[in-house]
C-alpha cells in the first residue's frame, strides 16, 4: 500500500524526471498566472487551455489588468473553452484582489477562499502550486491514485470532501515544499499513467506499493459514474448561442440566434438561463449583446 514515506521517495523522483513543462508550472509564474490555469483547467484539458492561458497573461499580467477590462471583453477572450461563468468568476475575483490584496493573489488557503469563486480545488491548489504550501489538492485524477494505491479500488467511489483530504493529507511529507510537489505529483500520475480507462502500471513509479495491483486489479463496482455528453445539450447550445455574440461588437436581434438551434424551446430556454447568469443582457430595444456592451 502507498505511504507517505514511499509517495515522498518514489512520486519526487518520478515528478522531477517526467513531468510535463507547462508554463504554469515555471518558477517565473506567479500565484496570478497560477490562478488564472486552474480557473481555466476546470473541466477543460491542457491542450485548450495554454495557448488561451498565454493571451491571457499577455494582455492582463496582474490582477487589476483583468479588473479593468469589461465582462464583454473578458468573456470575447474566454473563447470556447467552456462553462463561461468561470470567466466573469475570475473578473470578479481580480477586481477583489486589486483592491484588497495589493494586486497580488493571497497564498493562504482560508483568504483565497474568501475569494469571490474561489472553491476548496481552487484555493488549495494555488497555495501548494504557487505559494509551496502543505495542503492537499483533490481533484478526480489524486482521488483514483489514492483509491487504486492505497484502497485497493478500482476507482474512486463517491465524493467525500472529509475523507478525501484526509487520505491525501497522509500522503504528504511533513516539509512544505515537497509536499507541495508530491500533490502536482499525485495529480500528474492520475492525469498520465493511472488514468480511467487504460492505466498504464508498467511505467507506474508505485507499481511496487499499489493496493490495487497487489489485489490482482480488482474491477471497480461501485455506483456507476455518470457519462457527460455535449451534442445536443444545453451546454452546446449556449455556447452556439454566446459564439454569436463573441462575434459582433453591436446588440444583435433574436432573429441573429433564433438560426443556430432549430428547437425553439430549448434554444429559449438556454437564452433566458444565460441572462439569468449574467453572460448576456438584453437591449431596451429587445437585443442582445455581451454584458456592458449596448
């Protein structure tokens, strides 16, 4: 079974040879550009976001840079990298931090909680990523590392936010730094190695202290996770619906957005959802635009 002392020696190794060189990761990246990566890391994968990532730090390299901007111009430079609440989340957040932080993105976990947006991921992951604090970082790839290599499961069963901090805390070395490192570790081997569907365990650093590998791979049979889709769903149609709007500096008619989407009614509906979550807004005259810009 994996243990703090082996995750330590085995993980910092491994991590140090085979890591990926994300720009997020470089010393020269700050706790902003750290927070920026994993608001835009939520449910979108690596590919998709750097190249954002990278606009995005080039046009607003501090905190008060993205506060200045307006939610249309911050929401027209999210893009398509998806569920874009998380943008104006962010806007929001810079804006507090500009003001009451000094510009700079606070490394303490209870204060960046505090953050308008900033959830329990978030906060930790920038004080371990950018801050090198002791903390432990949850995602879905570290709760099936821990659930393979220490449970013996074949994957993570249901959430539990008490019982997942705690078996990662046990994980992690008592100096700050190197646990900082061994959780973007546990976080890189679920990511690459111990993934879902084809883990690769000949090339696992902890083939060795595997719980699972030593029970012979037991197949996972626990409930059944749900399978996300996106043809079709009211996810695809706002963004259809917001890609016209990214796509003209001037309100347009309902007739512009009735043309993406034949089926009146969901397309209504997503429409009013995205006015009732600030992402558009409504003309005197009936149009439609990106927040602040009529």
């Amino acid at each position: 079974m994996l243990t703090a002392d082996t995750a330590a020696e085995t993980l910092l190794d491994w991590y140090s040879e085979t890591a990926r060189d994300l720009p997020w990761r470089r010393p020269d990246c700050d706790g902003w550009g750290v927070l920026i990566s994993e608001i835009m890391l939520q449910q979108t994968p690596v590919a998709r976001v750097e190249p954002i990532w990278h606009e995005w730090l080039e046009r607003w390299p501090k905190p008060s840079a993205l506060a200045g901007a307006t939610q249309a111009e911050v929401l027209r430079a999210w893009g398509k990298l998806g569920y874009p609440r998380r943008a104006l989340r962010l806007h929001t957040a810079a804006d507090v931090i500009a003001r009451e932080h000094g510009d700079v993105v606070p490394g303490d976990v209870d204060t960046l909680l505090a953050l308008p947006g900033i959830g329990a991921y978030t906060a930790r992951a920038v004080a371990a990523f950018a801050y090198g604090k002791r903390t432990p970082v949850v995602d879905t790839n570290v709760r099936r590392v821990v659930a393979r290599a220490v449970h013996g499961a074949g994957d993570a069963g249901p959430a539990s936010n008490t019982k997942d901090m705690a078996d990662v805390e046990a994980l992690l070395p008592a100096d700050q730094r190197r646990a900082a490192t061994v959780s973007a570790a546990l976080m890189e081997l679920g990511a690459l190695v111990c993934t879902a569907r084809s883990p690769q365990c000949a090339d696992c650093p902890v083939f060795d202290d595997c719980a699972w590998v030593r029970a012979g791979k037991p197949a996972y049979d626990g409930p059944a996770k749900p399978v996300q889709k996106f043809a079709g769903t009211d996810r695809q149609v706002r963004g259809l619906l917001l890609d016209v709007l990214r796509g003209t500096e001037e309100p347009v008619p309902k007739t512009r957005l009735d043309v993406v989407w034949d089926r009146a009614g969901q397309r209504d509906r997503c429409l009013d959802s995205l006015l009732t979550d600030g992402l558009v807004e409504q003309t005197a005259d009936g149009r439609f635009a990106l927040p602040g810009e009529h």
